[in-house]
C-alpha cells in the first residue's frame, strides 16, 4: 500500500510536468506560475500533515486516473485550464484526513 505523502509526491511530479507545458504560452506565464506556487504548496502541506497516513485503494485508483489524464494533454491551453483542475480532483479523491479533537475551550474569564 502507498502513503498519502507518496501519493502526493507522484502527484507533484505529473503536475510539475504540467506546469513546464502550460507555460509555452508567453501571455499566460505569470498565471501558471502562480497557480503552480500556489497548489504545490498546498499539496505539499497536505502531504506532510498526512504522511504517514496509508491512501485507500480507491484513492490510489483515482490519483493515478488523474496523472495518468494529465500526462495525455499535449496542448498547452488546454495544460492550463487543468492547473486549478487536477490538485483540486485529487485532494478531492483524497477525502478529508483525520479530524483532530477540537481544542480544549479555555475557561471563561469571571464578568
């Protein structure tokens, strides 16, 4: 079994890939540069607070489907339209991780 982290990482690596392609295009450079800092961040956030966590086969499953659509696209617009799609789909297919017990509530302070 794959951990979310290596999950992630496998991610990473395809969504770099489509980054380099989207910006063929000189007017959109800045955006997909943006985009690509942006969702890398956030997909490296999530790889590390969920690490060690195993992912379900249907994550799995679904994470590879989505790399696997990505590296089909040749057309670099089109490359761009899945920047904000595809760390989306696949946080999405992740699922929610644990859910931490809420916070102790601190005592009222006497009126």
């Amino acid at each position: 079994m794959v951990t979310v982290s290596q999950l992630l990482g496998r991610a990473r690596v395809a969504y770099e890939a489509l980054g380099v392609l989207g910006e063929e295009i000189q007017d959109e450079w800045q955006y997909v540069t943006d985009l690509g800092r942006v969702w890398l961040a956030e997909l490296d956030r999530v790889a590390a607070a969920r690490a060690d966590e195993q992912a379900t086969p249907g994550a799995q499953a679904a994470v590879d489907r989505l790399i696997d659509e990505i590296e089909r696209i040749s057309d670099p617009h089109r490359a761009i339209d899945w920047l904000s799609t595809f760390p989306q789909a696949v946080l999405l297919a992740l699922g929610p991780g644990p859910v931490s017990p809420p916070a102790a509530a601190a005592p009222a302070s006497p009126a």
